[in-house]
C-alpha cells in the first residue's frame, strides 16, 4: 500500500467514526427535543408561563462549565445553545398553543 492510499484508509476511518458521532449527536437533538415537547404539554396542561428565563441560565451556565472542563470554547457553546434553546421555545410555543394531543404508548405505535 502506497503512503497516500495508507492516509486515505485513515483519513476514511476518522470520517467514518465521526459520521457515527455526528449520528448520536442528531439522534440526541431529537430526544432532546421530545423531551421539550412533554415539557410543553405539561405547561400547557398545568398553565405554567412557557418561558422560563432562570432555567436558560442554568442550562447556559452548565454549558459553560462543561466547556472550561473540555476545552471547548465558551462562545461557541453559547452560540450553539443560543440555537438549541430557540427551535425548543419554537416547538413548546407550537405545543402550548395548539390543540391537545393524546399520547402515543409503545403498543399505538407498532400497531
């Protein structure tokens, strides 16, 4: 194998196991977001405010640990929370607003 096919099969390992993370990653965005929906119904069903501004603190705060702990700069991390915290508020506010939905338990959804 020539030096350049041997970093192309490396190169093409790292991709593949960032592709993999990448994957864990967007599949937690989605569990995350699921979870904002339950919080969203019990808002709704318990006439609690949506936005709550002391637990975006928390959350960023945590964030910005987490980076001084990992390296992970601080800015970006607010940034990149900034993001996951507007699409949650926009899918609560959808959720709050609309009409009540029933839940789905597991046996509804292998029917």
């Amino acid at each position: 194998m020539t030096t350049t096919s041997t970093a192309e099969a490396g190169l093409a390992g790292m991709r593949d196991e960032l592709d993999r993370t990448d994957l864990r990653l967007l599949d937690t965005l989605r569990d995350r977001i699921e979870i904002c929906v339950r919080i969203a119904e019990y808002k709704r069903e318990h006439a609690v405010p949506m936005m709550q501004p002391h637990r975006i603190g928390v959350v960023q705060e945590r964030a910005a640990r987490f980076g001084a702990a990992n390296g992970i700069d601080g800015t970006f991390l607010r940034r990149l929370y900034d993001l996951i915290i507007e699409e949650t508020c926009r899918v609560e506010d959808l959720v709050i607003d609309g009409p009540p939905t029933e839940r789905r338990t597991g046996a509804d959804e292998q029917a």
